[in-house]
C-alpha cells in the first residue's frame, strides 16, 4: 500500500487541503473559504476522512496563519493566538483535527511552510543555507531555514512588522497596522495599498506611483534581512508580489540599497536568481504542509516499532 500525506495551508481567506506525495503526484486538492472555525476546520476533517479509513493516510501537515504557538511544551500548542481573524484568537486547530483524524500532525506557520516548500522540492534550492521566502499580499510574512530547520524562537519570524524608514512628505499614510501603524505590513501589505489608494492593488496600472511606493518598502526590508540572515537565495511570493516587473524592480532597489556593500557575485552580478518568485507558485504554502507530514511521519516510526 503505498503511504499518502496530507497538506493544509490554513489561511485567512481560504483553506487549501491536499493528500499526495508532492508535486507529481497529488492524489486530491480542494479550496474552501476560511468561514468560522467549526465550519471550517470539520469541512478540513472531512476532506481527509476517506484516506484514513483504509490507512492510506500516514501523516498531516498544517501550515496556519498566525500568529500561532509553535511550542510543543505549551498548553496551547497548536493553537491559533492572537490573531485579528475574527473568531479565530484561541483557537485548536492542531489538536482538533489530530484527534478527529488520529495521525501524527505537524504544525507550523504558513510561510514557515511556504520556504519548506520552495526548498524541499525544488532541487537547486536544497543546498542553500540560510534560506528566505517573503510573502507580500494580504499580510506581510517570513519564513526562514537556517541550518537546515525551520527557525522558530520566542514564537516565530514575525518580520512583516520591520520597522522601516518612512518618508512622511513622501507618503504620508500613516499605516494600517493596529498595533505599529506603518510597519512594514502597515505599509506596504494589499490591504494597506486599498487604503491608501481606494483601489486593490491588482487594479492599479502599471504606471501608478503606488508600485515606486511598495518597490521601495520591499526592497528595505530585504536589505535589512540580507544584512542579518545572510541568506543563499530569497523567494518573494504573495499576491502583490506577482505584478508584473515588481521583482525585477525590487531586485534593482536592493542593490542600490546595498551600494556595493555585500559584495558578493551573486548580489553583484546574478541579483535576479538570488531574489526569484516562487517555483511552486500558489503551492508552495500546501505543499511545504506535504513536506511536514513526510518529515513527521519519518520521526514517528520508530516510536510506533518501539511500542
């Protein structure tokens, strides 16, 4: 019988739910809006339930929005904390869908999930060590691989709340964010360009001073995250990111930024494959929850052999 893995990317929006192997060979995939908890997440327990019954299924990954405990030792492990998502502060989402499905469950963030992804599959990625992946679209998020893990700490990356230099004669949008006003995500989210500008950010054209704007943002924060992670690549993702010419622009303001500073040839020279879009595409999140599962279910077999 050969062993399957469950994927969740839990996001604000939407939920994306896949059982496979990896990219090749997914076996189903379903997208739902992300409603109330228990709507949603029983609509996540059923989408897995048929791949459990004959014991297909091995393993689930959850890649979640956050901001999220990611302390196996804590009491709330797994949940959901104090996130802005109305009705979802507290929630257990790891814990309700392990015991609804009785399998191991790996839990991480979403973006976390999204640069396990973009360097588990993706064969030039796997050697690169610190690794980054960027998320700019509804929020403003940072996964980071160093050492060949996933970085975690107090809880994790929250790096779209960078402060970064804000020219208020230059713009003067004091910023979305609840809790910092012009963050980086206060400033340079979709969201935030809705605000400032009244339109979404995929209406505006091309020519509008609103992409100088989030150029400029964008290419501070990845400076500032070249000069203190040294990463070996950055993968920028995210809705606004996929406007046409944004990372060729961004990739531009980062060496200007960096004025000749870092100088190494892949800055230098090769600046466009050191900063890159995501190989996976809209994928990248789910199926780093893919990788999770395979990665938990490995560590979980000798636990079961032992028993």
């Amino acid at each position: 019988m050969t062993q399957l893995f469950g994927g969740i990317e839990a996001g604000g929006t939407k939920f994306v739910c896949m059982v496979g192997i990896g990219p090749l060979e997914v076996v189903a995939e379903l997208q739902f809006p992300t409603t109330q908890p228990d709507e949603t997440i029983q609509r996540a327990i059923e989408f897995f339930k048929p791949y459990t019954r004959g014991g297909e299924l091995a393993a689930v990954g959850i890649a979640s929005f956050g901001p999220v405990d990611l302390n196996p030792a804590s009491p709330t492990y797994g949940y959901t904390t104090t996130t802005p998502k109305s009705g979802w502060s507290q929630v257990n989402l790891r814990g309700r869908i392990q015991q609804a499905l009785n399998l191991p469950v790996a839990f991480d963030t979403d973006v976390n999930a999204a640069a396990l992804g973009e360097h588990h599959w993706i064969p030039e990625n796997r050697s690169l060590d610190p690794f980054l992946y960027m998320t700019v679209g509804t929020g403003i998020g940072l996964g980071i691989l160093a050492n060949g893990q996933v970085l975690h700490g107090l809880i994790h990356s929250e790096a779209g709340h960078l402060a970064i230099p804000h020219d208020l004669q230059k713009d003067p949008f004091p910023g979305i964010c609840p809790y910092h006003g012009d963050c980086l995500e206060g400033l340079a989210s979709g969201p935030a360009m809705a605000k400032r500008w009244g339109q979404l950010a995929e209406t505006l054209p091309d020519n509008h001073p609103a992409w100088e704007l989030e150029v400029e943002y964008i290419s501070l924060a990845l400076v500032n995250l070249i000069y203190t992670c040294s990463p070996q690549r950055i993968v920028l993702g995210g809705g606004v990111a996929e406007h046409p010419g944004l990372h060729e622009a961004v990739s531009r303001k980062v060496q200007q930024h960096l004025n000749g500073y870092i100088r190494s040839p892949v800055i230098l020279e090769c600046i466009n494959d050191y900063i890159v879009p995501p190989s996976l595409k809209k994928r990248s999140g789910v199926l780093g929850a893919i990788a999770m599962a395979i990665d938990m279910a490995i560590s979980e077999t000798p636990k079961r052999l032992s028993r």
